[in-house]
C-alpha cells in the first residue's frame, strides 16, 4: 500500500510587500490631505460665520454641531471623489484631492454664506442657540448639497 503526502507551500508572491507598503503610505498620505481640507473647511465656515464656531461645537451648541458635521461629510465626498478620480495613480490623486477639495472649500463657504442671505437666515444667532432650530437644517442640506455638486463635477 502506498501513501501519498502532499505538501503545501504557503508563499507569498514576489513584491507583496512593495505592493502593501505602497497601499499604506497612499492611505497615509491621502488621510493627511484629506484632514487637511476637512480642518481648511472648519475655518472657513468659522471665518465666514460670526462668532467663533469652534468655541459653539466645543460647547455642544446643537446647531453648530450639526453644520460642522455636514460641512465635514460634504467634504469627505469631495475628497473620496478625487481620490477615486484618480485612477490609482498616488500624485495625481494627491494633487487632484488637494485642488479640487480647496475649490470645494471656497465653493462651500461662499455658497453657503449666499444661500443665508437670499433665505434671511441669521447663522450668527442659529449657531448660537442652544435649541434646535430648523433653519439649521437648511444650511446643512447646502453644504451637503454643495459638496455633492463639486463631487460629481470631478467625475
């Protein structure tokens, strides 16, 4: 009677850890810029608002709170967008977040400030109040709104 053993091998293709040590500098290096834009969008809507935004969130101000948060996902799109543009290529995708997340920046600060004062709304006293109040909503509908416009407009 005759015994067959098999062996296996496990091994790992030649370059595998080029390859992953590439994946995570990208992923590295596309957070940093990606946080970047996200805290150059926080101070613009801070700069671009009365009152001082950071000390409104810090507070847990509720409007503030939630303009901040659409404003940062409304970046994060612009961003993912870029990067996903990019077609896999590290410095064009770089520079493509980088570009395209500034204009969205300014894109959103100014088209959120003129979307205020066509409506009325007074975003000094909304991110200030300590109650909801649905006017907040609608500045965060534009800034969700703006940042899908820039998002699509890479593509």
């Amino acid at each position: 009677m005759e015994t067959h053993v098999t062996t296996t091998v496990l091994a790992l293709e030649p370059g595998f850890f080029r390859v992953i040590g590439g994946g995570l500098g990208a992923i590295v290096l596309y957070a940093l810029v990606g946080l970047l834009l996200i805290l150059l969008g926080f101070y613009a809507i801070d700069l671009t608002t009365p009152g001082k935004l950071y000390l409104l969130v810090r507070e847990g101000r509720p409007n503030a709170v939630v303009v901040t948060a659409f404003g940062m996902v409304s970046m994060a799109f612009i961003i993912v967008v870029a990067i996903y543009g990019s077609s896999g290529r590290l410095l064009e995708g770089l520079l493509a977040a980088l570009i395209f997340g500034l204009a969205g920046v300014v894109v959103q600060a100014v088209g959120v400030r003129f979307l205020e004062w066509v409506t009325g709304i007074d975003i000094g006293d909304v991110l200030a109040a300590e109650e909801r109040r649905p006017q907040a909503f609608v500045v965060c509908a534009a800034h969700l709104a703006l940042g899908l416009v820039v998002a699509v407009a890479i593509l």
